[in-house]
C-alpha cells in the first residue's frame, strides 16, 4: 500500500473522528438549525449550553424568533431568563408585539414587566386601546339636605410613564369616588349639581385622580345624576307629627280635666242633696214640736203647710219625669210650633 493511500486513510479516520466528537458534544440540530435561520450561535457556546443542561433547542428557536422580529435579544440574554425562571419565549413576543405596536423598550424594561406579573400581549392591547369602566353609584347629601347619587363612566389608557406604577384601576376610582361625594356635599342646593351634571366631571380633572397611576384619565362622564331621600322634607314631617301629636295630648288632657269637674259637680250635687234631705227630716220633727208648744193658733195651718209641700214635691217629680229637652229637639219643638 502506498503512503499516498496511508495518509488519505489517516485524513478521513481524523476527520470523521473529528466530526463524531463534533456531533457528541455540541447539538447538531440546533446548531445548524442556527445557521439555516440565519442566526448564528457558536458551536462552544451551543455545547456550554448542552453541559449546563439547558432547552438548547427552545432557547435557540427562541433567539431565531428574536432576530426574525428584529428585537434586541442575545443568546446571553435568553440564558439569564432561564437561569431566572423567566418565560423567554413570551416576552420575546412581548418584545416583538410592543415594536409592531410603536412601543419602544429595551428588553430589561419587558422583562421587569413580566415579573411583575403583567400579560406583554395584554398590556400591548391596553396600550393600543383605551379601557371604558363604571364607577359605583355614590350617594351624598347637599347642603339642603336633599341626597343625591352620582355615577360616572371612565375611559382609561396606559400611561407609558408610569408603567412600573403599583396604583391601578382601583385606586382611580376610589380616589374619584372621595370627589364625588366631597363636592355633593360642599353643594348648598341639589338643583345645581342637577342643572349642571358636568361640573362633576371638572372636579374630577381638578383633582388630578390619574396622578402616579399605571392608567391614565383620558375623559369622565356622569351618565346619571338620581335624587334619593330628602331629609328637610322627613324632618317636617316629623315635626307636623309630633306636633300633633302634642295637640292630641293637650285635647285628651282637657277632655280629662273637664270629666274630672264634672264628676266633681256630680259629688257636690249629691252631696247638697243628702244634706237637703237631712234638713227636710228635720221639719216633721219641729212642726211637731212647734204644734206641742202651741206655737201653731190653728190645726189649719199645719195642713196647710203640708199641702204646700206635698205640691211643691209633685212639681219637682214632674220636672224629673220629664227631664230638660236637649237642644236639638227644643230646635224641632220650635220649628213645630211655628
């Protein structure tokens, strides 16, 4: 065999040695993979990789979408949001969606957003589209005591200065909450703020409630302005009660004191004639007295007395009997006798 064959021999056992260390070591598919997409990594660096036990092919895939989408993401920078436990491949895409957005952001500021816990996709559509919200109805009472409800519909964005604020929806709307009810409450007359439902809204601008927040006001409008429990009116009203109720009582109590008296009468009367009646007892026995004293000249005038009082009685029995007429019917007697 000549040495010319030997040496070729040699050649081909070294490279194809050289060639299956090669294909050992670094992985293959992801570094031509690499190549073909135009995206170069080094073989040393795809064999780092593979001994530190990494996705190499995610992560290479991942760097090939980055340099597709024209972002600025190196290969070190997938190994560190690998080594940070850090989704690569969404916020690549975040990355990719904010610059088809118009939204320039250096691939720290992506990823800061991420562990922070932020959807890239869904903060890229809340930048690109504003956001409408309900505030709850919230209820104050006016200077002249007349309550009042308000709500207001919010059209909120989000402001690219303030995307790493910790103050959200929420706090906008408690803060708007607060200004509505201070100003209903600073407001003597009711009929104003219904008049002028806007003059809400200019407080709310006024009170700059947007300020530090993730989300920035771009308009509020009261879409309802409702009147609720009037208190002076329920306070007359108690007051025109408990008025009368006062007057019932002044009523009942004179009605009890006239009663009284005239059960007193009664007393009294009963009482004048229980004497009368003694005092009567007493004649028989004085006129006996006087008739045996011989004060008496005939036996005449004791009867004569006596008839007297025997007609005066039948007068007061006949008064009884027939009672006094009331006025109702002395009124008829009389229309009769006219």
């Amino acid at each position: 065999m000549s040495g010319g064959i030997i040496a070729l021999i040699v050649i081909v056992s070294v490279l194809v040695l050289a060639l299956a260390i090669f294909f050992i070591l670094v992985p293959a598919k992801s570094y031509f993979t690499a190549i073909f997409s135009k995206a170069y990594i080094s073989a040393r660096k795809l064999m780092t990789m593979r001994y530190r036990k990494m996705p190499v092919f995610d992560m290479v895939n991942c760097y090939i979408k980055a340099k597709h989408g024209a972002v600025a993401v190196t290969i070190e920078d997938i190994e560190n949001m690998f080594i940070t436990k850090c989704d690569f491949n969404k916020v690549v895409e975040g990355m990719i969606a904010c610059k088809n957005a118009g939204i320039n952001y250096k691939f720290e500021t992506i990823q800061k957003l991420y562990l922070k816990g932020v959807d890239i996709n869904e903060f890229v559509k809340e930048c690109l589209n504003s956001k409408v919200v309900d505030t709850p109805s919230m209820t104050a009472v006016c200077g002249d005591l007349q309550e009042l409800s308000a709500k207001v519909r919010l059209t909120l964005k989000v402001n690219l200065k303030n995307i790493f604020s910790t103050l959200n929806e929420e706090t906008i709307i408690a803060r708007i909450n607060e200004t509505i009810v201070a100003k209903i409450s600073a407001t003597k007359d009711h009929r104003y703020i219904l008049s002028t439902p806007q003059i809400l809204a200019k407080e709310i601008y006024d009170a700059e409630t947007d300020s530090g927040n993730f989300y920035e006001l771009i308009s509020a409008d009261v879409v309802e302005v409702a009147l609720g429990k009037n208190y002076q009116a329920d306070r007359e009203k108690e007051l025109i009660e408990k008025n009368h109720l006062l007057e019932q009582n002044r009523l009942e109590e004179r009605r009890l004191t006239a009663v009284a008296v005239e059960q007193e009468m009664k007393a009294r009367t009963e009482e004048m004639k229980v004497k009368l009646v003694e005092e009567e007892m007493k004649v028989p026995k004085a006129m006996t007295q006087a008739i045996n004293e011989g004060r008496f000249d005939k036996l005449t005038d004791y009867y004569k007395i006596q008839n007297l009082q025997a007609d005066t009685e039948m007068r007061r029995r006949l008064a009884d009997g027939l009672g006094v007429m009331n006025e109702d019917e002395y009124d008829e007697d009389f229309d009769d006798e006219d």
